[in-house]
C-alpha cells in the first residue's frame, strides 16, 4: 500500500481497496460515518488518543458550518472510518431542504478503517476502503433486481431481448443502471441524457442496440425519439428506470410504456405521481431500503443488500466495475456549500464533486503508515 492515499475514491489497486456497507444483523449501517468529516489533526497519533473530528453541517438556504464533532465509537457491528475523500450527491442538498434542518447530509467516502466493533469479522483497523460506489450503485441495483420485477441478475443474464428505458443516464444512478445493465445482458438500452452524453456512450453497446437520446430539444421532442427508439426494439418496452424523477421525465416515459405490463421505478420520495397510469406498475427506489427500513423487511432487501455490497467488492477487487468520472473541490470541507449549489442549479453532468479532506483549514495530511 502507498503512503497516500490517492484522491481517486476508487482507487485501482486489486487488493487493498473494499466495499463498504456497514453490516449490522444483515442491515446497512452509516450512522458511524459522515462523508463530510475528517478526523481532527492525526499525525501518527494512536487512534485511542483521537477525540474530535471536522464535521461539515449543511443548512437548507445551502450555507456551510464546519464544526469539531466527537469522534464515534463502534457498536458490535459497526465500523468507523478515517474519511480521506469525500463525495457528492444531489440528496445531499435535497434533505435539508426538504426537512428545513441543518444536518450531515453525506454518505459517500473513501478512507481507512479506524475502529471496528466486536462483531465485525470482515474489516480491521487499516484497511483501506471505498464507499463512493455503494451509495449510487445500490441504489441503481435496488431499481433494477429489486423494484423493477424480472430483471435478471448479473450472474443469471438474459438470452432474450430486454428493452429498458434509464432516463436520467449521465447521473451517477444511471451510470451504475447501465452498467449493471450491461453485465446482465439487458438490451437494447433507450438512454436518455443532456450534455452528459459523450459520457454515456462511452457505456453502451451500441452493437446490441443500446442508443442515447438528447432530451434539451424538449418534451415533444424526446417523446418523438422515445417513440422511434420503442419501435426499433421491437415495439414494446415493459421496463423503465427513471433516475431523475422530476421535471417531466416519468410522464414522458410513461407515453411509450406498454401500459398492460409497463413498469417504472422512481429514485424522488414524497413526489406526486399521480400523473402515472394506473395500470402502469410503479415503485419508488430508496437505498435506504437495504438498512431493513421498517415496511421493507417483507421484500428482502436487506438481503439483498448484502449480496450486492460484496459483489461490487468483488468487482472492484477484480478491476471489471469502477466509480464514477469525478472532479476535485478545492478547499476540503469549505467547498461542501459550493458543491451542493452546483448540484442544485443542475451544473453537474457525468461527474460527481468530491473533497479532499486534507484540504480543510485545521486537517493534516493523512499518511496510511
């Protein structure tokens, strides 16, 4: 392992780098990290002496407190990490809006290990792990295998023919979507995207039938394309996963879904989609849901959670699944607000902001021995 620990969040190296998805009892667990944090000047201090962290404490007009937090301490099964870098997502802005409260609203790190609790067998103090890939990832697996019924898994890919509609394909959500897509053999691919869709071609298979779709031409426009893009898979899409959920985009899936058997998934909670056909079969996707929230236990999601999380371990430890394009804020910490405006005035496309917690006035550098 190198001294530093790079800013890259998923770094390649095939044997040093992990997923992390905090179990408890098969259950997700985060509340022992915060994406927006680092752990007050290390040094080489021994982690027993380490009392405080940095803590970034977003408000809902979006302005930034920076604060010294203690330092968690591990239950039986959970895992406390060093956050090196950090990352973003456009919930991160959403939730403190939406509940009119200033909180910690991030997940996504990568980082060392820094306590573990007596009952975690998987991780150890050291460890060097990445947990950028598992907060957008699952939730696109969660859609796909979980909400959207009948989509074959990674390790069972179909033989037949699967239209599937991802709008919302240059987000990080829909990037995993069609990666896991791909690696379950699910084409033709109607994507549809905006300025991200160099990107997004970049992840397709076109040889299979896989086309993106500009939707900045408007909403007649894309239905138009939408339509044509149906018809040259054959005339029927039963499938769609819409990561945006907003701003028109399930109405205008839901104009060329089959409305005997169509299905679509939603990633926005609390949203009115009333407009949605009722014989059109719709489920909301929250990662939460792998934390065995209360009313999803029935579904196994839990379960399946745990599954999955190992998977992309393996993925990443075997060099065939990889994070998202992403791009450094200058500041550490003091660039979280910035960040999350960007994100709110929709100025990010195919790229995820992430903080190198170095960077924060009053954090030393991070050295991994």
């Amino acid at each position: 392992m190198p001294d530093d620990l790079p800013i890259d969040p998923t770094p390649p190296m095939k044997s040093s780098t992990k997923s992390v998805d905090f179990l408890e009892d098969h259950r997700a667990y985060h509340s022992s990290v915060f994406i927006f944090q680092s752990f007050f000047p290390v040094q080489q201090i021994p982690p027993i002496f380490l009392i405080t962290m940095k803590e970034a404490i977003v408000h809902p007009d979006l302005k930034l407190d920076i604060v010294d937090s203690p330092i968690p301490v591990p239950k039986n099964n959970e895992v406390v990490i060093k956050v090196v870098v950090s990352g973003s997502n456009p919930k991160d802005w959403k939730r403190p809006v939406m509940s009119n409260a200033a909180m910690n609203s991030g997940d996504d790190i990568a980082g060392v290990v820094h306590q573990v609790g007596r009952n975690v067998h998987e991780f150890k103090p050291g460890d060097r792990v990445a947990a950028t890939i598992p907060l957008a990832a699952m939730t696109s697996a969660l859609g796909l295998y979980q909400r959207l019924q009948g989509l074959p898994l990674p390790w069972h890919p179909a033989t037949t023919p699967t239209p599937l509609i991802i709008y919302g394909a240059a987000s990080a959500v829909g990037a995993y979507a069609i990666k896991l897509a791909q690696l379950s053999n699910i084409h033709p691919l109607i994507c549809v995207a905006g300025r991200g869709i160099p990107f997004v071609e970049s992840l397709i298979s076109s040889g299979k039938g896989d086309v993106v779709l500009d939707y900045r031409d408007g909403e007649a426009k894309i239905v138009e394309k939408l339509k044509s893009a149906v018809d040259a898979a054959g005339g029927k899409v039963e499938y769609a996963f819409d990561a945006i959920s907003e701003h028109g985009s399930f109405t205008n899936i839901c104009k060329v879904l089959d409305r005997q058997t169509g299905q679509i998934t939603l990633v926005l909670p609390g949203k009115d989609y009333s407009d949605i056909p009722k014989s059109i079969r719709q489920s909301t996707t929250y990662v939460g849901a792998v934390h065995s929230s209360v009313g999803q236990k029935e579904r196994g999601d839990a379960d399946f959670g745990f599954v999955m999380f190992r998977f992309f371990g393996w993925g990443l430890q075997e060099g065939w699944f990889h994070g998202h394009p992403h791009e450094v804020v200058p500041g550490g910490l003091a660039g979280v607000g910035g960040a999350l405006r960007s994100l709110k005035e929709g100025k990010a496309s195919a790229v995820k902001y992430v903080f190198r917690l170095e960077e924060t006035e009053g954090v030393e550098r991070y050295r991994t021995n």
